[in-house]
C-alpha cells in the first residue's frame, strides 16, 4: 500500500505542476529550459509534500507518511516547520 501511495502522489504532483506552471506565467515558451526546469522542480517539491499526506491518509497510512514527512523536513533542515510536544 505505501508503494501505491508513493507512486500515486509522485505521477499526481508531477501531472499538477504543468497546469500550475501555466496559471503563474512559467511555461517552456517564455522561459529558457535552465530556468523553466528548476522553476517547475521547485514548484513539485511542495505539492509531492502536501499529496503524499493526502494520499497516505486515503489509503489509511496517514501516521506512516505524517513520520515520514517530520523525518524528510528535519533532515533538510526545515524540522522548524513542525512544534515538538511538550515533555512536560
């Protein structure tokens, strides 16, 4: 099930960039591929984020990918963006 949802999430976020791409202005016409690709990359990163949590919690892995996440964010430095729980 956690491969299904890993694949689910990685074909949905890459098919949601294009149309995304487009409604902000960065398209392939107007921009040179050295901008274009790295633009596009940056814009799936949060997407694949936001859906693999999405998509763990339809197919009842939510706890599996929520980890997953805390775990992926922190180690790139971004473990800022979740509040530890009081030890108290």
């Amino acid at each position: 099930m956690i491969l299904v949802v890993f694949a689910i999430t990685g074909s949905s976020s890459a098919k949601l960039s294009t149309p995304l791409t487009d409604y902000i202005g960065i398209t392939a016409d107007n921009f040179s591929p050295w901008v274009y690709w790295p633009a596009r990359i940056l814009l799936i990163f949060p997407i694949y984020q936001v859906l693999l949590v999405f998509f763990g919690f339809v197919f009842g892995q939510f706890r599996f990918f929520w980890n997953f996440e805390k775990k992926m964010l922190s180690r790139m430095g971004l473990g800022f963006l979740f509040v530890p729980k009081d030890e108290n």
